[in-house]
C-alpha cells in the first residue's frame, strides 16, 4: 500500500515549517506565521496569507506549493442536520466525513461534554458538535455487518490529509474551535491503528494547531492490541473506544474475522492496562444485530465480560444498508438489552442513529465512494 506524495504543507508541524521557511531564505518566525494561516485561520491557498510577504507568496505558488485542504466533492443533509461530505484528494481517491450537530450521544458519560452546560453558549440550532473523519481510503478489517468493510482497503491518508477533512468541514460549516465547541471521532472509513503513524500525527496537528483539544477527541479501534498499548504511552492522545460487538470468542470471530489473531482475552488485557484519566472512561461500542448477538444473555455476558474495567458501553442499533445480511433490532430490543447492562452496573448508552437516511450513520460510510467511481 503506498502513500501519495504531494507538494503540500498541511501534515507539516511547527518545526517543519520553521525549517522549510528558512531554507526558503525567510525569517523563522515566518514558520509561525504560515502555521497558524494553515491550521487555525485554515487558508485555502498562499494569496490568502497576508502576513507573508507578497514575493513568498508569489514563490509558494510559482513552485505548485499548495496548501492541502481537500475539496468537498459532493455534500448530502439528512432530515436531522447531519451532513455527509465526499472529500477527494489529489490522486483522485476519496473519503467520507460526516458532521453531526448535537454528536449522536455516544460521547455521554465520557467526560467530554464537561462543561458544556456554562452560559454563554451561542444562539444557533446547536451547542455541541462532532466530526467523524477518516483515517484510510476504505477498510481492511472486514467487519460482517459494516459497508465500508466492501470497499477493501487503498491506501492510508496522510497526516494532512486526516487533519485537512476536519478543516474543511469547519469550513464549510464556518465554525472555530476552541471557541465553537467540537468533537473529533476517528470512526469514519478504515482502521486508524493501522495508519497509526499518521493518525498520532494528525491527532497532534489538531490539538496544536487547529485547536481541538485532545479531551474532545476518541479514536476507534477493531481491537489492534499491540497499538493499544503504543496509545496508552502516547503523550497526547484521544480517548479509546473499542468495537467489541460480541460477548464471545465463537461469535466476536464470526462477525469481526481480525478475533482470530488478537481474541477476547488479550483485548480486554489491553483494555484493562489502558492508563486512564480522571473522569475518563473506556468505550466499548456494541453493534445489535437482530437475532444474532441482542439477547439477553448476550447482555449478562457482555456485563461480565466488562466487569472491573472502569468504562461505559455505547450500543449501535445496526445501520443497515446494501449487502449487509442482517437486521436491525426493534427499540424495545434495544432498551430491554440496556436495561441488563445497567442493572449489572455497566453505564450503557445508546447511540442515536443520525444521518441513517443519507447513509451517513455508523457503520453506512460507504455509498457515495462507489457513486463517484461510476
């Protein structure tokens, strides 16, 4: 799988712009200066720049050096506000990132949306949003009940061109953190730990740059476990979710092929060894099927399993979609499984299915790639 290689500077940190300023015969501080046009003022292009001299500018664009935020190919609006962009790139691949006013619960009880009830908010239709980037071109873990899994994989994003989806969606949706208030999710297309180089990149860029901090952030993960490990070391980090999904080898197997190399056992270690924050929980995300892993004993499993480990589960009702051979359970299924969670003292939530008419919900992210490809 190879990278694309672009004469881009977003993906590019403080100290590489320094260097590529000054090789370039300018001041350092010009490094500064390009690195805020970049992430927090998020220029389309060098003209923009007006704390730059004209005769940089002129040579930044003489060169074909470009800024790197992607273009938004195609924008679909559901019914309830979320909005699902086509955000291409320049060797013509693409990606969905989907922006969801008010998020879709799931960050509940996770210590994200602490302080968010201050006066001040502003006067518009929301108070709290989350973006849901991606981290490949398409997915090689090949999860059962996903969409994106029949894409297969492409190639890994760059660190620019994981950082670039959420400047151009803010864009787009002409907001500013830290002044607005969003939250960034690594659920979108592909697995993030698998592109783990470039995500811990990006996830730096953010926080530093563009100005998320790293508490409004989670990442998801299939179950990569020595990646896990590395996560938990990390300086800077979101917050961890994991995509459990069943409450059994025989099952979790079945429905999530990549169980056969790192099994329940070793994933929980990992879960239970993963240094926490205050007030921070782990997530485990929990996708019902109907028939197939909503019973109630697969609750009194999944509560068991979990026990000890300081975490909440969110449960996923399944988005369906196209080539997907399950169902989704009814609502009274739904909060029937919940209710046993609860009761076993496991924080369970469940995720409000948002964009689900324009395939924009979890597990959906995959129809407009194909309808651009044709």
């Amino acid at each position: 799988m190879t990278e694309t290689t672009t004469k881009a500077l977003l993906g590019l940190t403080l100290r590489e712009l320094t260097d590529f300023v000054e090789e370039a015969g300018e001041p350092s501080y010009r490094g500064r200066q390009l690195f805020a046009a970049l992430y927090r003022q998020r220029v389309g292009s060098a003209d923009q720049i007006s704390t730059l001299p004209l005769e940089f500018r002129e040579g930044l664009e003489m060169h074909g050096i470009l800024m790197g935020i992607p273009k938004i190919e195609n924008r679909f609006v559901s019914v309830d506000g979320t909005v699902r962009y086509l955000v291409g790139f320049a060797d013509r691949q693409s990606v969905e990132t989907v922006w969801m006013p008010e998020g879709d619960g799931g960050e509940s009880g996770d210590g994200s949306e602490a302080g968010d009830d201050l006066p001040g908010k502003r006067e518009r239709g929301w108070d709290r949003a989350t973006i849901c980037i991606s981290s490949q071109v398409g997915c090689a873990v090949d999860c059962q009940f996903c969409l994106t899994a029949l894409l297969g994989v492409k190639r890994n994003l760059t660190a620019g061109e994981i950082v670039g989806q959420v400047c151009a969606v803010l864009n787009d949706q002409h907001v500013s953190p830290p002044q607005d208030r969003v939250n960034i999710v690594f659920m979108g297309m592909g697995e993030p730990f698998l592109n783990y180089e470039n995500f811990v990149r990006a996830v730096g860029l953010l926080v530093e740059g563009v100005g998320i901090a790293e508490s409004r952030m989670t990442v998801s993960t299939a179950g990569i476990v020595p990646r896990i490990y590395d996560l938990g070391a990390e300086p800077v980090r979101p917050k961890l979710a994991i995509s459990l999904n069943a409450s059994n080898d025989e099952l979790r197997t079945r429905l999530m092929p990549i169980n056969r190399k790192w099994n329940l056992e070793k994933l929980l270690g990992a879960a239970r060894d993963f240094p926490l924050r205050n007030r921070e929980r782990l997530t485990f995300e929990y996708v019902l099927l109907e028939g197939v892993n909503d019973s109630a004993n697969h609750a009194r499993e999944l509560a068991e399993l979990v026990r000890g480990i300081r975490a909440k589960v969110n449960l996923i009702a399944l988005n369906p979609g196209p080539g997907v051979a399950f169902r989704t359970p009814d609502q009274q299924r739904v909060g029937e499984f919940q209710k046993i969670l609860i009761t076993s003292s496991v924080p369970a939530f469940v995720r409000r299915p948002r964009g689900r008419d324009i395939y924009a919900a979890c597990g959906q992210l995959k129809r407009t790639v194909e309808l651009a490809a044709t």
